[in-house]
C-alpha cells in the first residue's frame, strides 16, 4: 500500500472514521443473511482512501475490515456532509 501503514495505523484509522466520511451501505454477496457492509472514504496523506467494514454481530461484537485501500473512483456522495 502507497500509504507505508501498518495494521495499528490501520486500526487508528478506523477508530477515527466520523458520520461525515460514510457513503453507504453495500450487501454482503456471499452471505446475504449477515448485516450489511458500511462504506466509508476517508482522505489520508491527501489520498481518498475506500474503507469496507462490518459490525459482526456475536456473542463479543467485532468489527471486521474487509478494504482499506486508494479508491479507484472519485466519491463524491456522502449523505451526511
């Protein structure tokens, strides 16, 4: 990754996500059943970078990141800016 981070600057990022850098939610193909994936962009070293993530809903709740990557595309819908 263009970014040189590493899996703690990754979890920091995370934990600073706000409301403003969602764009919206995304079905989980392989399994429907399961909650949705939330879509977040998020600038970072002045690159916009596209994060996937999902709330797993168990017994100790866990957030699992699936993308956390340079966006390929521009967003500029972010239903909460």
């Amino acid at each position: 990754m263009e970014l040189n981070f590493n899996e703690q600057d990754v979890i920091n990022e995370l934990f600073a996500l706000e409301i403003a850098d969602y764009v919206y939610d995304l079905p989980d193909e392989i399994k429907p059943d399961e909650a949705y994936y939330k879509v977040f962009c998020k600038e970072i070293q002045n690159k916009n970078i596209y994060i996937k993530l999902k709330i797993k809903k168990t017994k100790n709740k866990y957030l699992f990141c699936m993308s956390f990557h340079i966006a390929e595309h521009k967003i500029t819908k972010f239903p909460y800016r």
